[in-house]
C-alpha cells in the first residue's frame, strides 16, 4: 500500500499519447505539483481535524484557507526524495488508470 492516499484526476490526460516510459514521466512531470498541492491539502485537512477536537468549531473559511496554505507550503517544501517517490506513484496510477480504460 502506497504512503499517498489521494486520488489524483485523470480526466483532462490524452491517454492514448502514453506509450513509452517518457511518455508517463513526462504526463507525471506535468502532473507533480498539482498533486503536491492536493497531497499537502490532505495533510492539512487531517492536521486541522486533529487540531479541532476539543476546540470550538471554526468557520468554513478558516478551515479552507488553512487547508489551502497548507497545501502550498507543502508544494514549496517537498524534499527531491518526496517529489520523486510522487512522481514514480502518478506514473503508477497513470498505468493503471491506462489498463482500467481498455477494460
């Protein structure tokens, strides 16, 4: 099981144009720092919850904006370790996503 649990869209990628391995790397090159900020906005939604228990509730907009800074730090700050274990996991939903779409 993979340490990335987000679901990343697929819908807008020509998938018939992935058929070589640089194919995939350069779809997931494109892709990285959309789902850099989607995975840090994961990260700061559960931080938030955490951050909420016990507390009174905060408004929408607070939680939003938290989320959202979240998710941009988390896009500036990725280590090159963390940007490529990402990277080789979109190629590896892209291939799947691939498969699944020929079923």
């Amino acid at each position: 099981m993979s340490k990335f649990q987000i679901n990343i869209d697929f819908s807008n990628i020509d998938l018939n144009a992935l058929d070589t391995e640089e194919d995939f790397q350069r779809e997931a090159k494109i892709l990285l720092p959309k789902v850099l900020v989607k995975l840090g906005e994961s990260v700061g939604e559960k931080t938030w919850e955490e951050l909420q228990q016990g507390k009174l509730k905060s408004s929408q907009s607070e939680k939003r904006r938290f989320i959202q800074e979240t998710g941009r730090t988390y896009h500036r700050n990725a280590s090159n370790r963390e940007r490529q274990e990402l990277q080789v996991y979109i190629v590896e939903q892209l291939r799947q996503y691939k498969q699944e779409s020929r079923l």
